[in-house]
C-alpha cells in the first residue's frame, strides 16, 4: 500500500481557517483532519472528494500518492 502526500495544512493556513473550522465544513472530527494533514491517516474517497471540494480543486491537488 502506497503512502499519500497531501498539501491539506498549507490549503488550510492560506485559508486561514482552524483545523475546527475545516472538520466543521466536512463534518468530521478536528483529530480526523490532524490526522491526515500529519500523515497518519488516509481519508475516505468521500472524504476526500469533500476536502478538494472546500477548496474548490479536484483531488488530486491535494493528495498526491507517493509513486516511489
């Protein structure tokens, strides 16, 4: 199984929203977005499709799966 690299933290500080605000939006916890942006956790395909959403993007902006 591949690791996935995403830029989730950086979209989150040029939006200047809290870790909070983001969950809040897409309805999951703020340890759930903690997770994905440290790396720890890989969100659903429908978690996924959200957080792009947010911010107006499509996935593949900010997840991007380690091809090594």
């Amino acid at each position: 199984m591949r690791d996935v690299d995403n830029d989730l933290k950086l979209r989150r500080a040029r939006a200047d929203i809290t870790q909070k605000e983001l969950a809040d939006a897409v309805e999951v916890s703020r340890q759930t977005i903690n997770a994905i942006e440290r790396g720890r956790y890989d969100p659903s395909l429908a978690l996924a499709f959200a957080l792009a959403d947010f911010f107006d993007c499509a996935v593949e902006d900010v997840f991007d799966p380690d091809t090594e």
